[in-house]
C-alpha cells in the first residue's frame, strides 16, 4: 500500500514534459478571467475579459519551453494583468519576455504568474 502511494505522489509532483505544455490555460481574477492558448507551433495567444473597460484584451506571440528550470519563456506579447497582490495590475502593456514557472499539481499542470495566483490547463474536452 504504501509503495502505491508513493507512486501516486511522484506522478502528481513530476516535472512537465515538452510534449505536455500545448493546451488551453484558464485563470479566474476578482476584476475578470483569462485564457492563455499555448499552440504546439511555438505561438501562444492570451485573451482577457475583463469586468471593466476595456472588457477584452487579446495578444500573442511566441514561447519555448525550458526543460530544465521547468519554466516557459514568452516573448513579444504577454500581457501581465495581475500584480503581486492579485489586483489588476494598473499598466496593461505587452511584456517583451516573460518567465514563468511550469509545474505540475496533483495531476493538473499550472502556470504560476506570482506567488498565489496561476493558470491551470484545461483538459482537451472542457470548453
């Protein structure tokens, strides 16, 4: 039995693979939601809805994946619309480089955009 736990903590704590990084990512704010679609083409897009002017924010651009800090690098477009205390953050501009940890959570792969605030991918059949 405990062999059997163990293998289930090590399958929900392991590191992110390439191949696992493409998908559709979802983030829920007090001030709006956001979805990040990371495409397998090396583009991304980010749409953002939020509860106030201006409603809808879109934007894209390129990412890579590094393997080895466990983080996706996303370049010419990411918009952070979050600050470090979860507001929105008051200048939505595009960021030339992002870096932003990858990692997995009891079976769900998150994004971490500041110390309590993350996108989580969604499975391919939730919409």
């Amino acid at each position: 039995m405990g062999v059997v736990v163990l293998l289930l903590l090590c399958t929900a704590c392991s590191k992110v693979t390439p191949p696992e990084v493409p998908g559709r990512y979802t983030c829920d704010h007090e001030f709006g939601k956001e979805e990040l679609v990371i495409l397998q083409n090396g583009q991304f897009r980010q749409t953002v809805y939020l509860k106030q002017p201006p409603n809808k924010l879109e934007t894209g651009g390129k990412w890579e994946f590094d393997p080895i800090d466990c983080r996706i690098i996303f370049r010419d477009g990411l918009i952070p619309v979050v600050d470090n205390s979860g507001k929105l953050e008051t200048k939505l501009e595009r960021c030339r480089t992002a870096m932003l940890p990858i990692f997995r959570e009891f079976w769900r792969i998150k994004i971490m955009l500041n110390e309590s605030v993350y996108y989580t991918k969604r499975p391919d059949n939730e919409h």
